[in-house]
C-alpha cells in the first residue's frame, strides 16, 4: 500500500509538472488564433493530430532519454541544473506575461508558414506542447525514475495529458468566453509560479548530490 501512495504520488507530481510548463489553458488563446480560419471539422482534425504528435515525442524522451545522456557522457546532474534553469526562465516569461505574447508575435511573423497540413506539427505539438521545457522535464523525470513501473506509469500520465490538452483546445472557444483574456492572464501567472518552484526544486536536489559527493 506504500509503495502504490509513493507511485500515484511521482505520477502525480509529474503530472502536475508538466501542467505547469506547457500550461495549455495559458495556450488556448493561442490555438484559436492559430485555427480560427477552419472548420470545426479541420480545427478537430489539427487539435487530435497535434496532441498524439507531442505524447508521442514525449514518450520517446521518457524511452530513451538516458541513453541520449550516457551518449554525450552528460551526468544527470548537470542535465537537472540545466533544465532547471530552463524552466525558471519560462516560468519568469510567464510570470511576467511576455511568454504568450512572444508566441503570438512569432505566430504572426510566420504566419504564411501555418496551414492545415504542418500547423498540428509545427508550431502546435512542437515547440509550443512538447517544447524544450517538457523535453527537459521528461528526461530529467525518466533517469530519477528509471524503473519499468515508473516508466510505464509516465507513459499513461502523458496520454492522460494528452487527453486533457485535446479536451481544453476542442472546449477552447467555451474557455475564452468564460475565463476571458484576464483570467487567462492571471492562470497563466500562476503556472509560472508553480513552475518557477518546480525549477528550483531540480537545481537544489541536484546541488545536494553533487555536494554530497564532493565531501
């Protein structure tokens, strides 16, 4: 019964990690901009098709992402370090609400690159649901549960956000009307603020170990 509280409570945190960096109530206004052009048939089509590419990359970094490590000798550590200062600077753009306006901004640039055929690919499943952040966070989460159980498990926890990113873009339009620009806004910001912590707590955890084995 300990063992199965320990697993439900990495899943879930996992879980709530990767809510927190790709924040995809934070992204709603930026799929509706993105497909506000189609069809509900066609945003459906791009909305399913964006969200089983980005599982499928982030099981891919969940498989085989210590082997990535061991291949240019990098020690978890340093990766952890490293995404965790990933993840505080996406967290301080989302904090200070430029992260969302960036993305727009790009979008627009780049506007004549989206169509119906790569927008589910690029920029929706990557960099905007499996970005850098989520690639960083499942790798580090892979090697400090390398487990098969613990493996399997994240798999289901990303389809089951998979899931629930499919479910908040086909709801998008609801959301928008509910939550309005400012409650996003203030969402938004407190996704930043649990993935700020959650930064912090992979560059401490990682400093404890490196320390440890210094002394």
């Amino acid at each position: 019964m300990e063992s199965l509280h320990t697993n439900f409570s990495i899943y879930l945190h996992f879980f709530v990690g990767l809510f927190a960096i790709i924040n995809p109530i934070g992204m709603i206004p930026i799929f509706i901009g993105m497909t506000g052009f189609y069809s509900n048939q066609e945003r459906n089509k791009i909305n399913t098709m964006a969200n089983i590419t980005a599982a499928c990359i982030l099981v891919i970094s969940l498989s085989i992402g210590h082997i990535i490590l061991n291949l240019f000798d990098i020690s978890i550590e340093s990766f952890r370090i490293a995404g965790g200062v990933l993840i505080i600077s996406i967290a301080i753009d989302m904090i200070n609400g430029t992260l969302i306006n960036n993305l727009i901004k790009k979008k627009n640039k780049n506007k004549v690159l989206y169509n119906k055929e790569n927008i589910s690919i690029i920029p929706l499943a990557m960099p905007l649901i499996a970005g850098p952040g989520a690639i960083s966070s499942t790798i580090i989460w892979s090697t400090h549960h390398s487990n098969w159980n613990n493996i399997i498990g994240c798999v289901v926890v990303i389809v089951l956000f998979a899931f629930l990113c499919w479910f908040l873009f086909k709801m998008a339009p609801y959301f928008i009307k509910v939550l309005g620009s400012t409650g996003i806004n203030i969402l938004t910001k407190i996704m930043g603020l649990l993935l700020m912590s959650l930064g912090i707590e992979f560059i401490i955890a990682s400093m404890k170990i490196i320390f440890t084995k210094i002394l």
